[in-house]
C-alpha cells in the first residue's frame, strides 16, 4: 500500500473511531505487520446496557424469526465461525446461556449471558460484573451476515430483556471492541452507556494492561495472576433504570 493510499485510511479510522481510538487502531494495525502478528493492541469498552420490559420491536415486526434458548448440542450451533464445539461446550459448563434465532430452520444469529464473571478469551483478563443478582455478563452477540439487515439482532435481545427481567435482572454488562464502529452504535441503541475501558498490549506471552478501573495497570505472562476488572452500573444508571418510563 503505498503512502497516499495508507493515509487515505488513517484518515478514514480518525474519522470513524475519534483521534484517540482512531491513533490506537492504526499503530496496533502498523505494530501487527511489522511483528508479523506477534505484537497486538486491543482496546475493550466497558458497557452497561439497561433491561427493560417493553419491546424492541413492533409485535407485527419479525414474525418468522423465532428464538429458542439453546443446549449443549444444538445443531445450529455447529459450524459458526470461531466457535469450536470445545469452546462451546466450555461456555454451556460454566453456566453460559444462549439464545438462538432461526428463520424457518436456518440460523438466523445468537446471544449468549451468564450470571459468573467471565473469563475473556481474546486476551487475558477476567471481567467481573456486579452487583450480582441485578447485572448478568453478555457476549459474542452474532447475527449471521445476511440477516444483518433484517429484524434477528433485535429479536434476540427482545427475547433476552423478557427472560433477564423476569428474573429479576436489570443490567447486562459487557466489553465492546473499541474499533467496531457498527457494534458500538448498536449498544447505544439500545442504551448502553460506556462506563470505562481497557487497552491491551500483548507482545508474544507477555500483556500489559491499562485501564481506568482497577486494577488500573497489570503486566503479566502465561504463568501470573490474571487481571480482573469491574464493570458495575453508575448510581445514575441505578436510578434510570427503576424510575417507571
């Protein structure tokens, strides 16, 4: 690529993801070239997204996408990418829950939660949300490529804000790739606020860790402790989220 062209698109991530992000993104994009892969950046958003009782949808809206909650074995399952059946299996033993859109049989995307602290998979940290009873963790929310344009995204969480509720839920927390511009739009529509971040930089075995919640900096190989970080609703959030609407 030559220089015009790579600044064409520097300017396009500054312009997108914000000069900070935007700066990160493209030195951890610059770092993963010249260390052929060795060296990565990742930076996380720390979301709350309140549950609520009212649909996300019209009832007329979606009719033919029907939502299940999944168990271990579901043929649907099977063949998502980046989703082997060992790390499914690990997530159904560790109390994870998924729900599941199909669309006459055909998978339309899913949504998985849990009420344990989760223990990411992309680099390595443990995030740890609170307070329990009232705050469930979710993740790896995918909706298969061509129904991205369709009513599947909303379905599912329209299904998991009637189960979660129900149960006496009120906030799903969850960590957000800073540079996926479509995903964070989507958390703020449906009322996610960012409540802290985390940057990682992991140079072969080795990570270090930063972040404005505690443990604010950790640096860490295969054998350390691995780092936990918090994600808990702020007292404003409390409050907007019991007041009737």
């Amino acid at each position: 690529m030559g220089l015009p062209a790579t600044w064409i698109r520097i300017r396009h991530n500054l312009s997108t993801l914000g000069w900070r992000d935007g700066w990160i993104y493209t030195v951890g994009i610059l770092l993963g070239k010249i260390s052929r892969g060795r060296v990565r950046v990742i930076k996380y958003d720390l979301v709350v997204q309140p549950i609520r009782p009212e649909p996300l949808l019209p009832e007329a809206r979606g009719r033919k996408i029907e939502v299940y909650e999944a168990e271990p074995g579901d043929p649907l399952l099977i063949g998502i990418p980046g989703r082997s059946s060992e790390v499914l299996n690990r997530r159904f033993s560790q109390g994870a829950r998924c729900l599941v859109a199909h669309v006459k049989g055909e998978l339309g995307g899913v949504l998985w939660f849990q009420e344990a602290d989760y223990q990411e998979d992309e680099v390595r940290c443990v995030f740890r949300h609170g307070p329990r009873g009232e705050t469930v963790w979710d993740f790896d929310v995918y909706v298969v490529p061509r129904f991205r344009l369709s009513p599947v995204f909303l379905k599912l969480w329209d299904a998991a804000n009637t189960i979660l509720y129900r149960s006496g839920y009120r906030y799903t927390c969850s960590r957000v790739s800073a540079f996926n511009q479509a995903s964070k739009s989507a958390h703020r529509q449906l009322g996610a606020r960012v409540n802290g971040s985390a940057l990682f930089l992991c140079i072969g075995a080795v990570q270090l860790a930063l972040s404005d919640q505690k443990p604010y900096v950790s640096v860490s190989g295969k054998s350390s402790k691995t780092p936990i970080f918090s994600v808990t609703p702020k007292p404003t959030e409390s409050n907007d989220a019991r007041s009737p609407s």
